[in-house]
C-alpha cells in the first residue's frame, strides 16, 4: 500500500476531511489531498503532524499496525549510559556487556 493510501484510509476511519485534517496539523488542504493522491511525498514533519491529529504512531503510517515488532537481541551494542559516557569523556566506551563481565 502506498502511505497516501494508508494515509487517506487512517484518516477516513477516524471520520475526518481532509479540511478537518488540514486545520489540526497546519498543512494546506491542497498538500494534504496532493499526499493522499500520490502526487507528492510527505516530509517526516508532514508524517509527526499527521501521525498526531490521528493519534496513531509512525509505525502504524508506515506499516499498518500499531504493535511494534520486538527488537533482536543485538550483542555488544552500546547503551545510551556508554554513549553518553564516551561523549563526555572523549573516549571510545566498552559496551555495558563487556563491563559487567
């Protein structure tokens, strides 16, 4: 499904216009049916506005669904307490993994 499509199905769901659309993200009735249309791509700003009037997650735009798929164990991959670690020190961080070990 192209995301004007799902776009514009999200948004008839929730029994909205596209006018009803433009008003609660600030984007022109114009840019919205041109989205919806196909005629143009949407910016990930347009994506947040729309994702927000529609009260849907980005994940449910780009793929339907509001259940996010689980992420893979990803050994040896850095927190955010070591990247923030590494940025204050100037030092490369060993992984939480490591550390611990």
């Amino acid at each position: 499904m192209i995301i004007g499509d799902r776009l514009q199905a999200i948004r008839e769901s929730k029994t909205m216009t596209q006018r009803d659309l433009a008003a609660l993200t600030g984007l022109s009735q114009l840019y919205v049916s041109r989205v919806e249309s196909g005629e143009t791509r949407p910016t990930i700003d347009a994506l947040e506005r729309w994702a927000s009037a529609l009260q849907v997650s980005m994940h449910h735009i780009f793929f339907g669904e509001d259940q996010q798929p689980a992420l893979p164990n990803l050994p040896n991959r850095l927190t955010s307490a070591d990247i923030v670690a590494r940025n204050s020190c100037d030092q490369p961080a060993e992984p939480a993994e490591k550390r611990h070990a």
